[in-house]
C-alpha cells in the first residue's frame, strides 16, 4: 500500500543552524504535501503545504521542495530557535473514495539546543 | 481556519466499556476524520466521516469497533467500543477547509484499564 518514508527520526541542532528533514512518498498520484509541526501535548499544526504544480514554497524561516520525479519533498528551517523545538510530521495525499486523505510520516524530533 | 473542539479532552475507561467522543466546528466543513495517535507514534487515519452516510473505514478498523456518526456538517461523533488497554492512545478528528488543508482538534486522550 502506500506509504510515506520520513528521515532522520531524530534531529539535534544548535540555535541558529538550519534543520532539514526528509520525506519520500510512494503514490505517484500524490498531488499534496503538508508539513505538521506538534509540540508536546498539542495538536499537530499545519506549518506549511506544496502541490505539485510547485517545486518550493517559502514563508518566513520554513521552506518545503518537492522533487516529483524522485518521489522525494523536504522541509527546510533556516535560523533554528528554541521554540522551533518539536516533533514534526510529513504528509502525502492519497486518492480515497471522492477525497483525498493524508498518509503521514513516522515523525522528526526536533531539538534545538539554545 | 475553523475552531475544531473535542470532548472529553481526557477520560479513563475500563476494559470492556465505550466511549463517545465528539468533535464539533464553528463552521461547515465538506470532510471530517479520525485519526488514532498512539504514544511516541504518528497518526493513523481511522475513518472518513460522512455526512448522511456510513463512514469509511482504514484498513484495520471495523465499523463494530469504531462507529462513526455525521449527522451535519459541523458535528461528528466516534464511539470506540469494547475498549481493552490497546486502545489506549490519542483520538483526533479534523477537518478540511479551503483547497484541502486539513486542521486538527485538540484530541481526546483515552487510558483503558
């Protein structure tokens, strides 16, 4: 079935480095990749989003790329901060039914060491 | 983005009873889902909530153990039954608005003893 392959699990940056995760999806009929941000004990919060009539997307310090051929898109975060601290979660649609719904990656630890 | 709400936002249930959890937005939405996050895990789509319809279920989830009802467009229920400690975890519903981007509620975080 489908699946979304999500790497490192684990990611430990100093304040101010750049953070980058991984997502490789499977469903080539994939036209839209979320990206969620959860801080411990919330809920997942949408932080950024591309289709894929788009290669990169941009707002403020968080980028996302989608390479479509290779099946493979990213989230960038330039500037880390302490408060950039969380788990973040990769997302792909898939076509079910008369909607798309999400399959998400297994999920990035984040920790930005101040 | 809508303001999703969920209640209960936590309860501890003994093996072998249900819970109802309910999910309610400020406005109309086309989709709504249910998604299982278990401890340290990443989210699990549960079902499609459909509204006037039977839900559609994931793979791995059946509708005696999960019912789903929709009965309009800003109000969901899910029923996890017959509960035992597996089902410990995180439920959460969300919601699709715009062009497709889907917003969580809080959650309802369930214990099973």
């Amino acid at each position: 079935g489908e699946n979304v392959e999500q790497h490192p699990s684990t990611l430990s940056v100093q304040e101010g480095d750049s953070a980058v995760i991984k997502c490789t999806y499977s469903d080539s009929a994939s036209n839209y990749f979320p990206w969620y941000k959860q801080e411990l004990g919330k809920r997942p919060q949408l932080i950024i989003d591309i289709r894929s009539n788009v290669g990169e997307k941009k707002d403020q310090r968080i980028a996302v790329t989608l390479n479509k051929t290779a099946k493979h898109f990213s989230l960038h975060i330039t500037e880390t901060q302490p408060e950039d601290s969380a788990v973040y979660f990769c997302a792909a649609s898939i076509r079910g039914g008369a909607t798309n719904k999400l399959i998400f990656g297994t999920g990035t630890l984040l920790a930005v060491q101040p | 983005s809508a303001v999703i709400s969920q209640k209960p936002s936590r309860d501890i249930c003994q093996r072998g009873t249900s819970l109802t959890i309910q999910c309610q937005v400020d406005s109309q939405v086309t989709m709504m889902f249910w998604y299982r996050q278990q401890p340290g895990q990443s989210l699990t789509l549960i079902a499609t909530a459909n509204q006037g319809s039977e839900a559609t279920y994931e793979s791995g989830f059946v509708i005696d153990k999960f019912p789903i009802s929709r009965p309009n467009l800003t109000f969901s229920t899910l029923t996890v039954s017959n509960m035992s400690p597996e089902d410990s975890s995180i439920y959460l519903c969300s919601v699709t608005q715009g062009l497709g981007e889907q917003y969580f509620g809080p959650g309802t975080r369930l214990t099973v003893t």
